[in-house]
C-alpha cells in the first residue's frame, strides 16, 4: 500500500485530489492509497449530499477568510484549521470481507490504541449510540474483526443531521473522554472505497496524530505503507477536477436558509 504525505493543501484542490485518487485506484492506474495532509487555510466542508442550510450553525462563529468546500464523501459539516485530514482510496480486492462500517470503526479502534499515552491512556473509546437507539458499534477499543453491519456512512442522520459534525457523533467515532476527535465519512462503488477523515489534534502535534494514522491503518490492513509521491496522471487529473470543488467565501456564500436545496457548485 502506498502512502502520499502531501503537506497543507488549499481546501478546494484537497478534495480534488482526494477525488482523483479515487478514481486512479478505482481504475487500477495506482494502487491503494494513504493520502495525509493538513489545510492551507481555515475551511468549512460540508457533506456531498449535506443541506446548505447546516452553513447556519457557522455564518457568527466563522473566520473572515474561512472557504466552504464540498467533500466527494457525505457526512456532517467539519471546521478545518489545526486538524490532520487522511484519505484512504482502496479498490474492491482490498475490501473483500470488509464492510464500511466496520473499516470505519476498526480504523478509530486502532486509531485510539496508536494515539493514547500518558494522561489520555485508557481515556479514547468509540462512541456507542444511546441504549434506545441501538447500534452496532464494537466494544471500546477492541481489535480488528468489530462485526459491525455492512452500513454505508452516508451522512444521513447523526451528525449530518445537526451540521456540526465533531459536536455530533455518530457510532463507530473516536471518542477523548465526552468529547470527540475523530471522525469520517465513506464513498462506496462496487469498485472500490474512499474514506475521508479528520482528526482533532487535542495536545498531540501534527507529526505525532499523522504517525498515528499511519499505525492505525497498517493495523487494520494488517500491511505496510510505503512512501511515495503522486504520479503525473494523479496530479493533471486533480488539476481538471479543482474547479469542480472551487470554494466559496464568506462574501461568495450562498443563501442560508432552512429551505436551502443542495445545490453543488
């Protein structure tokens, strides 16, 4: 498995680019594929198929120069600014016996395991849904095999439902104590998968929650990752698709409203 540590990236050729993996490994032109990288500037994503209308909960508290994007993946609206963002492109071979959400949940699991030390040691757990609406989350923490149900996370409910994904979570997140720190959102295509996600630094440094997510999926996969680069094709094909994901700005938003349809731009 190939791993791609890309650096801050501008919040509209992010998602390009995350886009363009997929469609690189999909089509078998790469193979699967780590990609971590962090935001250029504040930014504001929302899910593919989120209401604009969840641009309400962040119109006040909004940076002047925060970008709003749309992610390729569904899922609640996240603020980006000091946190660290991956994507996992994997064709259909590599996911054979392993249902999105028990990917989802078992990266968090191995995620908590890699991130926790010192104080936070025995303090990250996935977060299980109220007893009245029952989930199929796995135990805190266990390892791989969490038996989850072969569910897309497509952003309908949870945390898409409210806008504020990382104030919302849903099974299978990471959870510090009563607060959430990492989240994500799937693509699924019979050929393949991308997953998308971020993670609250809380105290680590960018160095440190980037080697973590590296530990987390050579867990899962049970494989490990080499470092590469983006090929020629990954990189023209990412540049045809940034105006696709052009961001807007605070003085380009569109209207907020309750009715908002959901529009792509």
């Amino acid at each position: 498995m190939r791993l791609l540590l890309t650096g801050a990236g501008e919040p509209g050729f992010n998602m390009a680019l995350d886009e363009a993996l997929a469609i690189a490994v999909r089509r078998r032109w790469s193979p699967p594929t780590l990609r971590i990288y962090r935001w250029q500037s504040p930014a504001i994503s929302l899910g593919c198929h989120q209401p604009l209308s969840a641009l309400q909960g962040f119109t006040d508290a909004a940076p002047p120069a925060v970008a709003v994007v749309r992610r390729p993946t569904a899922g609640g609206a996240v603020a980006h600014a000091d946190d660290v963002s991956y994507a996992l492109v994997c064709g259909a071979p590599s996911l054979r016996g392993r249902p999105g959400r028990t990917l989802y949940a078992q990266f968090h699991a191995a995620l908590g395991r890699a991130l926790a030390t010192g104080r936070s040691a025995g303090r990250y757990a996935l977060y299980q849904a109220p007893s009245s609406h029952p989930s199929p989350a796995p135990s805190p923490l266990q390892g791989r095999g969490g038996g989850m149900r072969d569910e897309r996370m497509n952003g309908e409910g949870g945390c898409a439902a409210f806008g504020f994904c990382f104030r919302q979570p849903v099974a299978g997140d990471l959870m510090l104590g009563a607060r959430k720190v990492a989240g994500a959102a799937q693509r699924r295509w019979r050929d393949g998968l991308l997953q998308q996600g971020t993670i609250a630094a809380d105290g680590h440094s960018p160095d440190r929650v980037a080697l973590s997510i590296r530990t987390a999926w050579a867990d899962v996969f049970q494989h490990r990752f080499a470092v590469d680069a983006l090929t020629v094709q990954e990189r023209v094909l990412a540049d045809e698709l940034w105006s696709k994901y052009r961001p807007w700005t605070p003085s380009s938003w569109p209207p907020v409203i309750p009715s908002a349809s959901n529009r792509s731009h």
